[in-house]
C-alpha cells in the first residue's frame, strides 16, 4: 500500500514535468539560441525534484551532467541543485547512533545535537571524542528503505513511458537509472566513503596545503562515519576568506592544480568540489570533505580525455570525433558527416580567440550542444569528469574573476610534464599489448604452416628462421627512434607493420 501511494504522489508531481520535457527536446534551435520558456521548465522540474525528497535530489545532481539528456535550458537549473535538506529530528538521529555505537552520553563526552549540515542521504553533527572533535556524518532514518521504494516507482514509470518516447532516449534513462542504483547505494554506506577517503588521502600526501579528515575507524561504520572536525572557511566565502589574510588569487590556482592532478595522475577523484564540500584553514590550507562522489579512470580514458581536449582547443571536429569515438561516447557508425557539421556550428564562435582564453564551461557547453543533437552515450567517468570540472572553474572564478581553467591544465601537462608521463604510460601498454598480440600470433605460426606444407615437407636451416626475427628487431628499434623524435604517428603504423610482416614473412618460410 505505501508503494502504490508513493507512485501516485511521485506520478502527479513528475508527470507533467516528464510531458513539458518530451515537447523541449523535439524543439529546433540554433546551437547558441536560447529558449526562455525551455529554462522556465527546467526550474519548475528542479522544483519537483527538491519536494520529492533526497533520492530525486540525488538523481538531478546526477542529471546536471547529462547534455545528452537534458536540453542545457534544463542543464543551468540543475546545475544549481543543491544537497541541503533540513536534517531529521534529533531523537531519529539518536536511535541510529545508539544501535551502532552505544549511548551518546558514554562514547562522547561531549555531543551537539543541532546538525552543522544537513544533506539528502545524512546530516552531519559536532562532538568530543577522547578530547578532541570529532564530525559525526549520520545516515537519514530508514534512508536504504525509502531510496529503494523510490527506485522501483521511478522503474515503473519509466516502463509505462516506454511506448511513448523513442528506444535511444528510453536505452539512456534507463542506463542512467542502473548506474544512479548503484551510486546511490555506495553514498549510503559510509564504509564505501571511509575507503575513498583514505585512498585520496594517500594520493594526496606529497601535495601542498591539502588535508582530508582523518576517519575514526572504531566508530565508523555502515550508517554513521566519524571523523577529525577540522575548523574553517567556506571556499565560497570570498569576503571571509580574504579578511583572514589569504590570497583568493593563489587558493584558487592551488585548488584548481589539486583536482587537476588528481585526475592527471591518480586511477580515483573526487568528482563533488562544490563549495559545501571545501573548506580553507586560515594558514590558506584546503580541507576536502564528502567522498561519497567519486570517480575512477584509467590511463587510457584520461589519455583520450585529453584527446577531445586537444580536438576542442585545436577547433579540430575530425579529432573531436574520433576522440568521442574513442570515449565510446559516439558509435563508430554514426554519420561522420552530419556529426563534423554540428560540430563546425558548435565551435564557430571559438575562432579568432586564443586556446588560453576559453574557459571550460565554454569548451563543456560545446561539448553538451553536439551531445544533445546526436546519439551520444556518456561512459560514467566522463559524466563525472565534466561535473567535476564545471564545479571547479565556478568556484574559482569567484576566488578570482580573471581565473582561466585551460592556463592550469597547460601548466599541468606541459611545464610539469605529465603530458609526457602520460605519452609514455600510452605508449608502454600499445607496446605490451602488441608484444602479446605477436606472441599469439608466432604461437599459430606451426599450425599454420604444418596447414600450408600438409602436401610437402620442405627441410630448411634454422637459421633460416632468424630473418623474420632480424626484420622484426629492426623495425622495432627503427620505430622506437621515431617515437622518441616526437614522430608517433609514423611510430605506431609502424609496429603494426612489423608484427604483420614478422607473421607473415614466419607463414611463407
């Protein structure tokens, strides 16, 4: 009976926004005409999100980072969306603490039972425990229930829509929908964010100025996480920040280098640096907070990041989409035509300005423009990423109105090199993995022969067989020289040369 009562309340409140959505994407404009009307109908939408509680809180944060399903009228509204939500009464609060922990009054010797924060999956409280402070993250009452209630209305209805929206649209939703399930989950077990911390936290120890809370592992568990409480200033709070002596100009390059280098360099990041998540100690130290929203990525996904980065800036569109390609964010088989041309639209307002002076919402809103007109299907790390990305550029620019994300990420890559280090770990794993292609192929090289041959046995030296070897060892060394020359695009054809030639010069000894 709850169910069924809480599909009736979510229906009525989303079905018109779902109707008025529907309408908005079939509209035709121009890549850079904006819609008034549109945007007022993504407002209306946040609004309906935010009365419907924290799982649909949850899900237009989420949705805020989806250009190929929101039209970016809809996009700017839910940017917006923030994780505040008054916290539950005290005593919902306390009966979790206490089945977990024991009594407030033995473990604490002192607890503050008016929250410091309030989110959508838990609230956070101020204590002292073996005299020091402690942040005290507790799990909303029946939090697990009520998001998996939720789950299996919004399913249903997303099955009754299904006659009524096209199958690509209604692929994306529900891949949407499977990835929220499973992120939603890990936010609420808080054992999932006392690993990411302490994982960050050991990425993070060589950086300057930039702490994470210490976990108090004894009191953590599922559904409360206990922390150092360290004390501080909003990012956000510009006034504040430079009445306690620091420079917003240098905090907002440090902040902006700490994410990008994390991204750069380490396989999981941070992907939620909105100003309630960041705080500054008055020596100018950050304090990170929230690890709920993390991502992870892999050498070759951060490689072909910076692909599409190089196609954006280059206002290149062949590069752009094979970079998508690549991404698995547009189908080897989508028209290549009709793509370029978008993209030629999208990027038209780019030239005459130097690749220095774009910002990232810019290069992002260019990026949304094309998504939103063709099939694209965003991989998780991606979707995250340009959250990410987007948060920080914004922050920054209120610490510094002047602040240019492309100048950081240049530095990064070029004056620090790990545009290199990143070349070299591409190239390291081409090389294993045609080294392993090859040695699959020498492996066939018998069976193939004894095929060719099963007429006629031919005798020959076995020095015979060193030439194959020589011409491959050759080639190799003549590619290597090549890549180091900064030649890569003779260098990998070559290798792929080699081995053929090397398996095919084997076949017809």
């Amino acid at each position: 009976m709850g169910i069924i009562s809480d599909e009736i309340r979510i229906f009525r409140k989303l079905y018109p926004v779902f109707r008025r959505y529907l309408k908005d994407r079939k509209i035709e404009r121009g890549d850079h005409e904006w819609n008034y009307e549109i945007e007022r109908h993504g407002e209306l939408a946040v609004k309906r999100f935010i009365e419907l509680g924290p799982t649909f809180i949850k899900l237009g944060q989420i949705l805020s980072a989806r250009p190929d399903l929101l039209p970016k009228e809809y996009l700017k509204s839910f940017r917006l969306l923030q994780d505040r939500v008054d916290p539950d009464p005290f005593p919902l609060v306390k009966e979790i603490i206490e089945r977990n922990i024991g009594p407030i009054d033995h473990v604490f010797e002192y607890f503050n039972d008016v929250a410091i924060s309030g989110a959508s999956l838990g609230q956070v409280y101020e204590a002292v425990y073996r005299g020091k402070k402690v942040a005290v993250k507790v799990n909303r009452y029946n939090i697990e229930e009520r998001v998996k209630n939720d789950l299996i209305v919004i399913k249903h209805l997303l099955r009754l829509a299904k006659g009524r929206i096209d199958n690509f649209l209604y692929l994306s939703i529900e891949n949407v929908l499977a990835d929220f399930n499973r992120r939603i989950f890990d936010e609420i077990d808080y054992r999932k964010e006392a690993s990411n911390m302490r994982a960050i936290a050991a990425n993070l120890k060589e950086e300057d100025r930039v702490i994470v809370p210490g976990v108090v592992e004894e009191l953590s568990g599922k559904e409360i996480l206990v922390m150092e409480y360290i004390e501080g200033i909003k990012i956000d709070e510009v006034n504040k920040l430079k009445s306690a002596g620091i420079d917003t100009k240098e905090l907002a390059l440090r902040y902006d280098t700490i994410f990008m280098r994390m991204l750069l360099k380490n396989d999981i990041f941070h992907a939620d640096p909105h100003p309630g998540n960041v705080s500054v100690k008055s020596d100018g130290t950050i304090i990170l907070y929230d690890f709920g929203m993390i991502g992870h990525i892999n050498d070759e996904m951060r490689f072909r990041l910076l692909s599409l980065y190089d196609g954006l800036l280059n206002r290149d569109p062949d590069e752009i989409i094979d970079a998508l390609i690549s991404l698995n964010a547009l189908s080897p088989g989508a028209n290549r035509g009709v793509v370029r041309k978008g993209i030629e639209l999208a990027i038209s307002n780019f030239y005459g300005r130097s690749a220095e002076d774009l910002e990232i919402r810019e290069l992002l809103d260019v990026a949304n423009d094309v998504i939103f007109q063709f099939p694209f299907r965003l991989p998780r790390a991606l979707v995250l990423y340009m959250r990410m990305s987007s948060l920080l550029e914004g922050v920054c620019q209120q610490l510094d109105p002047d602040f240019k994300f492309i100048r950081v990420l240049q530095k990064l890559l070029y004056d620090e090199g790990l545009i290199q280090t990143l070349y070299k770990q591409q190239l390291k794993n081409f090389l294993s993995d045609t080294l392993r292609s090859v040695e699959k192929a020498v492996q066939i090289v018998p069976l193939m022969k004894r095929k060719l041959e099963s007429e006629e046995e031919i005798e020959r030296p076995r020095s015979d067989y060193k030439i194959p070897a020589s011409i491959f060892l050759g080639f190799l060394l003549v590619s290597f020289f090549l890549e180091i020359q900064n030649r890569p695009f003779i260098f990998i054809p070559l290798i792929i040369l080699d081995s053929i030639a090397f398996v095919y010069v084997m076949i017809r000894k």
